[in-house]
C-alpha cells in the first residue's frame, strides 16, 4: 500500500525534437519554484550538448539538473533527499532503462508529482524506449508537435539527415529536423544528404 495518505501524478511531454519539451519542462518546474515547492531534476548523461548541471531547451531556457548514467544512479542521487522533494522532473527520458516505469510508480505512491519529457518515437518513427509505457501510466499526456523545416506544417516526426543507421546519435541542429508526416522519409532522406554533400564540396577550399 502506498505510504502517503495523497497519491501523486505523473505527467508525461512528449513530441519529436524540437517541439518544446525541454521548454515546457522548464516552464512547469520554475512555477513549482514560485509555488514554493522542491524541485529535483534529472537527465541522463548521453545529453551532454549544452550543460552537466542543467537542462537546456532548444531556445536556450535552462533549469538546474542532476546528470546521471542509468535509473539506478538516479535512484541513489533522488533517495537521500527525498523526503524534502515535492516535485521531480526528468528530461531525456527516452534514454532511461525500462526501471524508470517502476521507479514513476513508486514515487507516485510516495505522493510526488513526477514530470518526465521524451521523445515518443525514434528517427525510424518506431516507439521509443520506455516513453509509450510510461504514457500509458501516466496521469496527463501533453503531445507537442514542431514546425516541419521543409513546409512549415505541423511536425510530429524527427528526421535524421545523413547516412547513420545507429540508434542514438546525440545532437541537435544539423543531424536532426522536425518533419511532419509527407516529407519525413525514416531510413534516409537522401535529398538532404545530396545537399549536405554538395554543400561541403562547394565550401571546402582546394578542391578541384
Ligand atoms: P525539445 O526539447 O522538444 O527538443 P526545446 O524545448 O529544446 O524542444 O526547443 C523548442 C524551441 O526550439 C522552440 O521554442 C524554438 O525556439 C526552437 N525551434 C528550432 N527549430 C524548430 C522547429 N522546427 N519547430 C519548432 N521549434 C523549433
Ligand atoms: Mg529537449
């Protein structure tokens, strides 16, 4: 049974890159801060592009975080200090193992309000780790989309430009866009990368 006589929530934000996750993650945990309550946040430690001690959204809005490597160091960071947290917030949370869903469970029980922010689909728009999970259990889903960068529409997919097949290439500008659903092609978008390849043979100096 839970041992907090007021359950908690979860809140899941969701969306490809570039939708405002990270903003909208910030924006809840600063109001939480004027509402006088005790934040923790985290990020793993794949997501170094901007910050080790924040997370940062795509238009340069940061909030203090903690950067570990998997749930179990989130845990051992989290346990110590939480009978003084109120509110915990993770960013990133696509990267996590499958014990981020019983670890959201648990503090639910405890009574925190716990807001997690991820992707929903990779770059091959397949569900991503344990982000359709933790959606599924969630109290509230907000769905963000982006701006598709070669129409303008409304983008709910992330495109990566260039040839790598890996799972996880950490960036931002330049290896990734936001596409909505007609010009998003998942295994290469072959028209980007003739460009990008046409470019650096126009720029780079000395050739031919
Ligand atoms: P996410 O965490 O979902 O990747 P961020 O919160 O980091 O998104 O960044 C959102 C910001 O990114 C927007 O407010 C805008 O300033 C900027 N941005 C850059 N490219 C796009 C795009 N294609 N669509 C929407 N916002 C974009
Ligand atoms: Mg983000």
């Amino acid at each position: 049974m839970s041992s907090h006589p007021t359950p908690g929530v979860l809140e899941v934000i969701t969306g490809p890159m570039f939708s405002g996750k990270s903003e909208e993650l910030i924006r809840r945990l600063k109001r939480a801060r004027i509402a006088r309550q005790r934040v923790a946040c985290f990020k793993p430690d794949i997501d170094l592009r901007y910050h080790r001690t924040a997370i940062a959204s795509h238009s340069s809005q940061t909030h203090e975080a903690i950067t570990v490597a998997n749930v179990e160091r989130l845990r051992e960071a989290l346990y110590p200090q939480l009978d003084s947290i109120e509110v915990v917030g993770v960013d990133e949370v696509q990267f996590f193992d499958p014990g981020i869903i019983p670890l959201a469970v648990e503090l639910i029980a405890l009574g925190k309000r716990v807001i997690m922010a991820g992707l929903d689909t990779t770059f091959a728009a397949e569900p991503f780790g344990p982000v359709p999970n933790l959606m599924a259990i969630s109290d509230t889903v907000t769905k963000l989309s982006a701006v598709c960068m070669v129409c303008g529409a409304s983008a709910i997919h992330t495109q990566r430009l260039g040839q790598s097949q890996e799972l996880v290439v950490v960036g931002a500008a330049g290896l990734y866009e936001a596409r909505c659903r007609m010009h998003f092609h998942p295994f290469l978008d072959e028209h980007a990368s003739e460009q990008l390849e046409l470019a650096a043979v126009l720029e780079s100096p000395g050739t031919n």
